[in-house]
C-alpha cells in the first residue's frame, strides 16, 4: 500500500536500549517538525525513565483526535520503533491529516532490557477493568492519573502497538462499535498480510482461549487500556500483534508497524 520505506535491521542492544531509543524519537521528533511541531512532556517517571505523551502544538479542532502508543510490553519493541520510523517518513498530508498524539514507550523499564513486565514485575497492560481485583502498574497509574487528556486525544481513535513473542505470523484485535468488522479492521489486516502471513485459531488471552478468524480478535473486551478507553467512549482501537519469534527480523516489523500507523490514520482522518 505504502512505498517501502527503508529501516535498516538493529542490533539487540540497540533495540532494547531507551536512551538510544529517546535520542532517536527526539530526533524523529525534530525531523517531522518541518510539517508538524510537537510539544513533548514527560507524564510520569519510572525509575530513571520518563513516560512520555507527545502533542501537535498546534491542535486543530476541525480535525480528528487520533491516539498512538507503543511499548506497552517491554519484549515489544517494533511498536516503540515503529512510531519513530513514521516520524521519520512521515508525508506532510500523513501528519496533518489528523491530530496524532504518541505515547511512544509506555514501559521504558522493561524496554531497556527486553523483558515484557516493568521493573517492578508489573504488566502494564492489566488491571484496567477494575472487576478482576488487580490494579494498574505504576505506568498503568500514570494513565489514569491523566485519564481526561488521553480520552480527548483518542476521541477519534487509538492505536495501540504490540508485538507476539512466540509468533511468525500476524493478527491483530480490534474495537468498533458494530457486530462484525468494518473498514478499519479490515484495511489494518491487509496492511500486516503484506508483511507476514496471518494467523488463524486459537489464541489463549488473559485465562480464555479466543477464536482468532482469520488474524482478527474482535471486540473481546478485558482488562487492558484498550478495553477502558473503548468501555469510555473511544469509538475505534486497534492492536496489531506483529511476529517477535527470534526468527523473525525487528526491521520488517518495523516497517510493518509504520505502515499500520499511516493505515489507521487514513482509515480515520
Ligand atoms: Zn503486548
């Protein structure tokens, strides 16, 4: 769909570094400038880390809100860089066609070392839905804490990146308000089809096994952030899970990844 764009295959240190990750996003950052400036603030911090949410400063309301986030799980890291490949490719019409804010690495302590929970052995994608008796992780806090300003900025949409560590091929869950998938469900999975083969069957979640047809999960509500921001009035949010098995190169997840943002963001503008 998109041309392909290069993004050269790193080394594991440098893929699971975050301050070689922050120099990088800061300099994604100033290259995008030239078509979108961008207000970068830390939300909260985790040890050493900041959680950081990043805004156009300019928010123009005639134009949609969309949310993007990676790096929920720290052993996923082609989300995180994903979104500062886009940054760095990003069309002027790619940029502007919304109002895109980033969350681009929610849990720089496990990113730093490759390892799914944060420092604190913490998931920080659960104990949002408040019924199964477990809290959010710190960074999980650090949200809610901003709950308002993430809800206006996904007003229109929110992406959520992640990766499956034990898979070659790709799926993906979404929300919409529907029955079945539409449109944006069915544009993202052609956008992964053309970099992984996609999967089918059954995929344990959360202590349930979901019937994945065809590479998609849909409206399977639990207790992740993407579940509560849907539950809030968030009207679309998508999860694209690209392959992490060792075998699997991070740069083709990479690219995989940037053309997932740039999908979403036509599909919704
Ligand atoms: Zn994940």
């Amino acid at each position: 769909m998109t041309a392909a764009h290069k993004f050269p295959d790193m080394t594991p240190e440098e893929t699971h570094n975050t301050p070689f990750f922050y120099k990088r996003l800061a300099e994604a950052f100033e290259k995008a400038k030239r078509h979108c400036a961008y207000d970068i603030e830390s939300l909260g911090k985790l040890g050493e880390f900041d959680l950081f949410f990043c805004a156009p400063k300019k928010i123009d309301p005639a134009k949609k809100n969309i949310l993007i986030s990676g790096g929920f799980h720290g052993e996923e890291p082609a989300g995180s860089w994903g979104i500062v490949h886009f940054l760095e490719t990003a069309t002027a019409e790619e940029l502007n066609s919304a109002n895109l804010f980033f969350m681009p690495l929610v849990n720089p302590t496990g990113f730093n070392v490759n390892r799914r929970h944060n420092d604190w052995d913490e998931d920080p994608n659960q104990g949002f839905s408040g019924a199964d008796g477990k809290k959010p992780s710190r960074e999980g806090q650090i949200l809610v804490d901003h709950l308002d300003r993430l809800l206006k900025a996904a007003a229109d949409g929110f992406l959520t990146l992640h990766e499956d560590s034990d898979m070659k091929q790709s799926y993906l869950w979404t929300y919409e308000d529907a029955s079945k998938p539409g449109p944006v469900t069915d544009g993202l999975l052609k956008v992964l089809g053309e970099h992984f083969p996609i999967f089918s069957g059954d995929m344990p979640n959360r202590g349930v096994v979901v019937d994945i047809k065809d590479g998609i999960g849909f409206n399977v509500f639990d207790n992740s952030f993407e579940s509560m921001l849907v539950k809030l009035g968030v009207p679309y949010s998508a999860t694209p899970e690209t392959p992490a098995h060792p075998d699997m190169p991070i740069g083709e997840r990479v690219r995989c990844q940037r053309d997932v943002i740039a999908a979403f963001v036509k599909l919704r503008k």
